[in-house]
C-alpha cells in the first residue's frame, strides 16, 4: 500500500465532502485503540474544526491515558482540533438501576456493552447537532464488512467512515506514518465495552491477520472446505460471525407493498 498517497487521498475526501455538504467541522470519538487515532489524525490534518471526544465508561485506565494523551498530541500539533472529555460512567450506572433485570449472565452484559457503544453515539451527535459537524466513523474493513464487529447504532452509527476501505493491516501501515504514538500501535485491540477489558481476539476467536486471509481467500473462490486445522477453524470463525452479523452489513430490509394494494 502507497501510505502516502492513500493518506493524501482520504484527507481530500474529508475536505471534499465537507465543502460538498456545507458543513462546519469533524466530531471523533477517542478511544485510546488504532483505528480512531488514525482517523482523528486525518481529520486534524485536514485544517477543518475536529472535535474529540474522549467518553470513558467504566474505562481501563491505561485506555484512556492513551486517548487523552493521543487528543493532547493532535491540539499541540493542529489549531483546528478541540477537545472534550465527558465521563458517562454515572450514566450507565443510572441505566443498569432503571431498567428491570429481566435476564441475567452474558445476555445482560452484552446488552449492557452495546449500550455503552450508544451512548457513546449520542454524545457524539449531540455535540455534532450543536456546532454542524458530522460524527465521523473509525470502523475499519475487517470489521464493518467482514464479520460485523461493531455496535449497531452504536460505533455503527455515523455519517462518513474514511477508513473503512482499510483492513486492519493497512491501518497500522497508515497509524506508523502518520507517527502515532508506539503505546497506541502496539496496544492489544479492544473494543472497550467489557468491564474484564476483554480483547477483541478474545471476543472473535482470532486475530486480525488471519480473519484477513480468510477474506482474501473468499475473494479468490475459496471456502472452509479448502483447508484444514486452524485455517479451516478460523475460516468457520469468520463465517459464524459474518452470517450472525449481517443484518448490521446490509440496508435496513423495506416492506414494499404491491402497487395493486395502494
């Protein structure tokens, strides 16, 4: 990959979309991991107002040392960039004692994960309604299109995703060249929704690099059958989770309604 030039042309894409739709400026969402470094970067490098947002809950402290300090980083680099850190901890607590605890154990708590990555959501738009920006994605290719792996109408629900052609690969290629800092790069991928601060390995089954191979192979004809041991494993893995979360990768279904019954 030409990092460079593929850097070139997602800032121009930024520029361009927000003179297209005449609008004043970038929300991010700040998380301390990879992907949303990189794309707060290429915001900031844009020299349009990039707000960012830093929203611990419940958050592992090494997390959200390296958001502050990766936000600190972009303000001393770019006058354009402003920042804002909101601890939406007391909000969730004030959900879990609101709604009935109907059920109990995984189905609870990962009712409960997703609810952070919404909340998160509607920070998010709350302060891009009041200043006319748009919130910006930071999914990346492997997980907004190959298995799902986000929160739908949570870090799912966002206007423009300038990185979400890139695998995850690519985006550490991008995260070095952009000079992000080595803590960020070289920490394990979490999604930082669990209060066990469980990794995103550990929530797939696999790591980044071979759900990677597997896409790659299915874009040549190949499928589990193919292989055996751990590559059959692993491409079992990848279809489990992209058959489950389809419904987050397709248009909402429509019920179209005959003409002959209007």
């Amino acid at each position: 990959m030409n990092t460079q030039k593929v850097k070139e042309y997602i800032i121009q894409w930024l520029i361009d979309y927000k003179n297209k739709n005449n609008l004043n400026g970038f929300v991010v969402g700040v998380s301390g991991g990879i992907d949303s470094a990189v794309t707060s970067t290429l915001c900031s490098k844009t020299g349009i107002k990039t707000l960012c947002l830093d929203m611990p809950i419940k958050q592992e402290a090494s997390q959200h040392s390296r958001a502050k300090y990766h936000i600190n980083w972009l303000k001393n680099k770019y006058e354009s960039v402003d920042s804002k850190s909101i601890d939406m901890t007391n909000m969730l607590k004030g959900f879990e004692k609101i709604v009935p605890k109907e059920k109990i154990g995984y189905s609870q708590n990962h009712a409960l994960a997703n609810t952070r990555a919404r909340f998160r959501m509607l920070t998010l738009y709350y302060f891009a309604s009041l200043n006319n920006y748009i919130v910006v994605g930071t999914g990346n290719k492997v997980e907004d299109f190959g298995i799902g792996f986000f929160t739908k109408y949570g870090d799912g629900g966002v206007d423009i995703s300038p990185i979400a052609d890139l695998t995850k690969s690519e985006v550490y290629k991008l995260a070095k060249h952009l000079e992000i800092d080595k803590t960020i790069i070289n920490a394990n991928p979490t999604d930082g929704l669990w209060d066990d601060n469980r990794t995103d390995e550990q929530q797939i089954g696999a790591k980044y690099d071979e759900i990677e191979w597997v896409m790659e192979q299915k874009n040549i004809g190949k499928n589990y059958t193919d292989f055996k041991g751990r590559k059959r494993e692993v491409f079992e893995i990848f279809e489990k989770h992209h058959s489950n979360n389809k419904h987050k990768m397709t248009t909402i279904p429509i019920c179209k309604i005959p003409a002959e019954l209007k």
